[in-house]
C-alpha cells in the first residue's frame, strides 16, 4: 500500500469500542473505558455538527432542512424567551407501562433507543407499539431489517388486531428506508434493528460502529426534519465486530433498556436516559403467548412466589420513580473455604453489600470474614435504592443467624457507616404499599417513625440495625443434614463404572 493512502487513511478514523461507544485514537486490546476486551473497531471520525461524510460532494438526501430543529444550519443566536414553542402534543400509545417510562406518551419528532439482549422481547415491544398507535389512527412505518415480511406478519397477528394503517418494508438499505418513509410520510417509523441497516457507499458492513452512527444519525435528521417519531431497536452485543446500543446513546433523545432473566417471564422496562420525562420510572411486563402483557401489580407480582419464612430472605420497597416496589431480597452466608471469602451478587452493587457487611462486622458483630456471602434479588430486578440498604443488611443476618425474618415484615432504611439508619425519600408511600399487600409490620428509620404512620400496619421504629436485628429476626431454625446416601457408602456410578480393568 502506498504510503500516501496509509497515512491519509489513519487521520480520519479513530477507534470505537462497540460496547460503550469510547473513542480513541488508536487501536486498543481493552477499552480504556470500560475494560471490555476486543471490542476495538475503526471508523471515521464524526465531523463536527454531524455525518462523516459531510463535505465530501453533495449533501446527502436525509441532510436536514435548513431551520431544522436539529442541524448546523441554525438561524443564528436570538433570545431564548422568543422562540415559539410549538404545542407539541405527545401520542399516548395505549400501552401505559411504555408512555409512563417515556414521560406520558411518544413524543413526534424524538428518535427513542430501545436496546436490549437479543431474544428479550424488544421486536414483540416495538410491533405492539405499532399496533396500537395504528389503531389509535396513526400512520406507522415498521422497518424489518431482521425478519421477513411473513415473520413479522405472523407475529403480529399473535399480538392482536392489525390496523390498516401499519405498513411493513423489509429492508435494510438504509436510503431504501428514508425513500420509503418519504413517500409514506409515517407519524411513527420503527427502525428494528438499527444494527441491520446500512449505507451502501459507506465502508464496512451493517452492524460496524461507522455504519450504526451513520444510520442513526440520518434517521435523528429524518426526524427532527419530518416531526416522524423514530424508535431504533437496537441489540446487545458483547461481540467487537457489532455496535452495541451505548455507541447511539449520546445522539438520541431518550434510551429505553428491556431487562429481564430471560428463562424467567418478568420484562422491565427501564429509561438509562430521557429528554422528555424522568430517568426514574420503570414499567414491569410479563412475557406471555400474546406478547408482552402489563402487570399492573408488579410488588405483588415479585412477591407472589414466596413460600414460608426461610432464614435469609427479606422484603425491601424500593422507589422506583413516582412508585413504590416490593421487591424480595435472599442471602446466603456459608462458610468460606478461600483465603478471601467471596461477596457474589445478583442485582445488587457488589461494593455496597462489601460496605453493608462491613457495617455488620464492625457495628453488630456479626463475624462474616470467614463466611462468603452471596445475595440475590428475586424477579430479574436491580436495586440500587439506599433506602434498601435495611433489608439487605437483615436478610444476610438472618442467614447468619439462622433466624428467619418476623413473617409479613417490611424494612425500609438507608445505613450509614455507623450502623445508623438514615431517612429515605417517600416512607409513607412505601409503607401504604406494604399495607395494601397485607404485611403486618413495617420496620422504619426512627426519626421517620411518625411520617410513615399507615392504617393497618404497625409502624416499628429502629435507630440502627442492631436494633432491627434485635426486634426483627424470628426463633432460631435447627439446621438438620440433608437426607442422603450415609457417608462411606460406595457411589452407585463408582461400582457400576463401565471399562473397568478385569
Ligand atoms: P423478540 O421480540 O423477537 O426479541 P428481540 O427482538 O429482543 O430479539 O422476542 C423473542 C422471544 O419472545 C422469543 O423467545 C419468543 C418470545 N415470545 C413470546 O413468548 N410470546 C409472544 O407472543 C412473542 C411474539 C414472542
Ligand atoms: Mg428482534
């Protein structure tokens, strides 16, 4: 290769790692970023104000319109007070979950990011949208780039009626779909996926970081300039080669992520970043045969599966936006058989259970150094609500103990290094929540004891988790060995082993 080309080439690309969108200048084994390990890929440098390819030859097509709401191509400085505010009127979708994580319905002209791991429901979600907007009268575009028109036809008809006004392109030439929508003039276009489109006179394939941020930035132009709400599914990936989804987060206007265990049917919905509403909220979904259906009692719904007292588990409400959740916690505490005893979690900050064992250690004297401690969050949720801290705590005294948590107990309460509970935001709105579930006791920061006062459920003050401890932790449970084969008996697959020597 002549030199001139090399060097040429090397200035305009950087490299991008596909997971979290880090951008460097030179190529990297692990990002610097996020410490994920070949994940390293080269594109070009985003030119200032938007597209690589800007400069080079005629503005493409999906160039915004001069004046756009999005563009270098502004009308210059003027005051804020005088610009117009166009009442802007958001489309409730029908599914009440979804317009609750969005702030209250879609917004026309947002482009909204909804990721997640492959398989987890993000096309189900997406086709479900576009059903009930195109029954509400809009004009839906859904773009396949993944399955067939059949597929997606036979899908949506497990899901529920479909409107006459939902049309369906499969394509995954991205000017193909920017053609299209032009001349459909859709009120919604969902893109599914965004890692399946592509440019054709861009380099590297669909899916390469250059071809995702490309793609999604002609559809952020497309809509701002068409006042169209845009979603882009876009999946996971741990692969180098496949831009992930945090590659768009920064350019769109909100980052919708589906979670979930996905051998378990629960899906949360959950906002990593919104221009138009709260980050906070979470809607909770149940995958059925009919799609994705919503549960309206979710506390209820993660507490359902819970069968007697066992030493070890404990309820927690955690505040997840404007609601209160009831959320099982279980630990583990088991003698450790390493040097370092390990802190395994799921769903829960590793460092802050080190921090809430540690408090254990110090300020009850609990003895954990030699005991590793796993802890777990039932129904796929994550916690990471300090008001959940009293919880934790309990449930892994009460394995440690072997004493179960008083029956139908609640514990609300953020710890601080001195074993002190802290006061936590909303205490009566998750104290009502326990209440209507039928506890009978709600264990509260003592300086909030008279805020959380609630009909039919006794208020138990506590200054510090040893007191919680103390009032909360149930009679011992005798542990008996598991029945099994006595020691010493030979195993049934050692005297059965086939080949043996004769
Ligand atoms: P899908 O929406 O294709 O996932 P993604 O687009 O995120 O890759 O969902 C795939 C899973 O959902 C698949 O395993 C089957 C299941 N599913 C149901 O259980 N019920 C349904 O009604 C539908 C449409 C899918
Ligand atoms: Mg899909």
């Amino acid at each position: 290769m002549p030199k001139a080309t090399k060097a040429a080439k090397t200035e305009k690309s950087h490299f991008f790692c596909s997971a979290c969108g880090n951008e460097e200048t030179r190529w990297f084994g692990r990002c610097p970023s996020c410490g994920a390990w070949n994940t390293a890929a080269e594109a070009p440098v985003a030119a200032a104000g938007g597209s690589a390819a800007a400069g080079r030859g005629p503005p493409p097509r999906w160039a915004p319109k001069a004046g756009a709401a999005v563009g270098p191509a502004g009308a210059g400085p003027r005051p804020l007070a005088q610009v117009e505010v166009l009442a802007t009127h958001r489309w409730p979708s029908g599914l009440c979950e979804l317009d609750r994580v969005l702030g209250g319905g879609v917004m026309p002209g947002s482009l909204v990011l909804v990721g997640g791991d492959p398989g987890i429901g993000k096309s189900t979600l997406m086709l479900q949208l576009a059903e009930t907007l195109a029954a509400a009268g809009r004009r839906v575009l859904y773009v396949s780039g993944e399955e067939s028109v059949e597929q997606v036809r036979l899908r949506a008809g497990r899901l529920g009626p479909i409107p006459e006004s939902l049309l369906i392109l499969a394509e995954t030439d991205l000017e193909a779909v920017l053609e299209a929508a032009a001349q459909v003039q859709p009120d919604v276009l969902v893109a599914d996926s965004v890692q399946t489109l592509a440019r054709a006179d861009l380099e590297g394939g669909p899916g390469s970081v250059a071809q995702v941020r490309e793609c999604a930035l002609a559809l952020l132009h497309y809509a701002k300039g068409s006042s169209a709400a845009v979603f882009l599914v876009g999946h996971v990936t741990k692969e180098g080669s496949v831009a992930g989804p945090r590659v768009l987060e920064h350019m769109v206007d909100a980052v919708l992520y589906l979670e979930g265990e996905r051998y378990q049917h629960y899906r949360v919905l959950r906002a990593a970043k919104n221009r138009f509403g709260s980050t906070n909220e979470l809607g909770v979904y149940e995958m059925t045969d009919g799609g994705l259906r919503e549960v309206a009692n979710p506390s209820l719904a993660f507490l359902s599966e819970r069968r007697g007292v066992e030493p070890g588990t404990a309820v927690v409400a955690s505040l997840e936006g404007t609601r209160p959740l009831l959320v099982e916690v279980q630990a583990l505490v088991a003698t450790s058989f390493y040097g370092t005893p390990q802190r395994v979690t799921s769903g829960f900050d590793q460092r802050r259970l080190a921090l809430l064992i540690a408090v254990l250690e110090r300020r009850v004297g609990l003895r954990l150094g030699r005991h590793d401690v796993f802890v777990a969050v039932t129904g796929g949720l994550t916690l990471d609500e300090p008001g959940t801290d009293l919880g934790l705590a309990l449930a892994v005294a009460s394995s440690y103990r072997n004493r179960p948590v008083l029956e139908g107990t609640l514990a609300v309460g953020e710890m601080s290094l001195s074993g002190e509970l802290r006061r936590v935001s909303r205490i009566e709105a998750r104290v009502r929540e326990a209440a209507a579930l039928g506890f009978k006791r709600a264990a509260v920061p003592a300086m909030q004891a008279s805020d959380a006062r609630t009909e039919g459920i006794e208020v138990v003050p506590v200054a510090t988790v040893r007191e919680a401890i103390a009032e909360l932790l149930g009679a011992k449970v005798e542990v008996r060995p598991p029945a099994g084969p006595a020691t010493g008996a030979p195993r049934p697959d050692a005297a059965a082993k086939p080949g043996g020597r004769s």
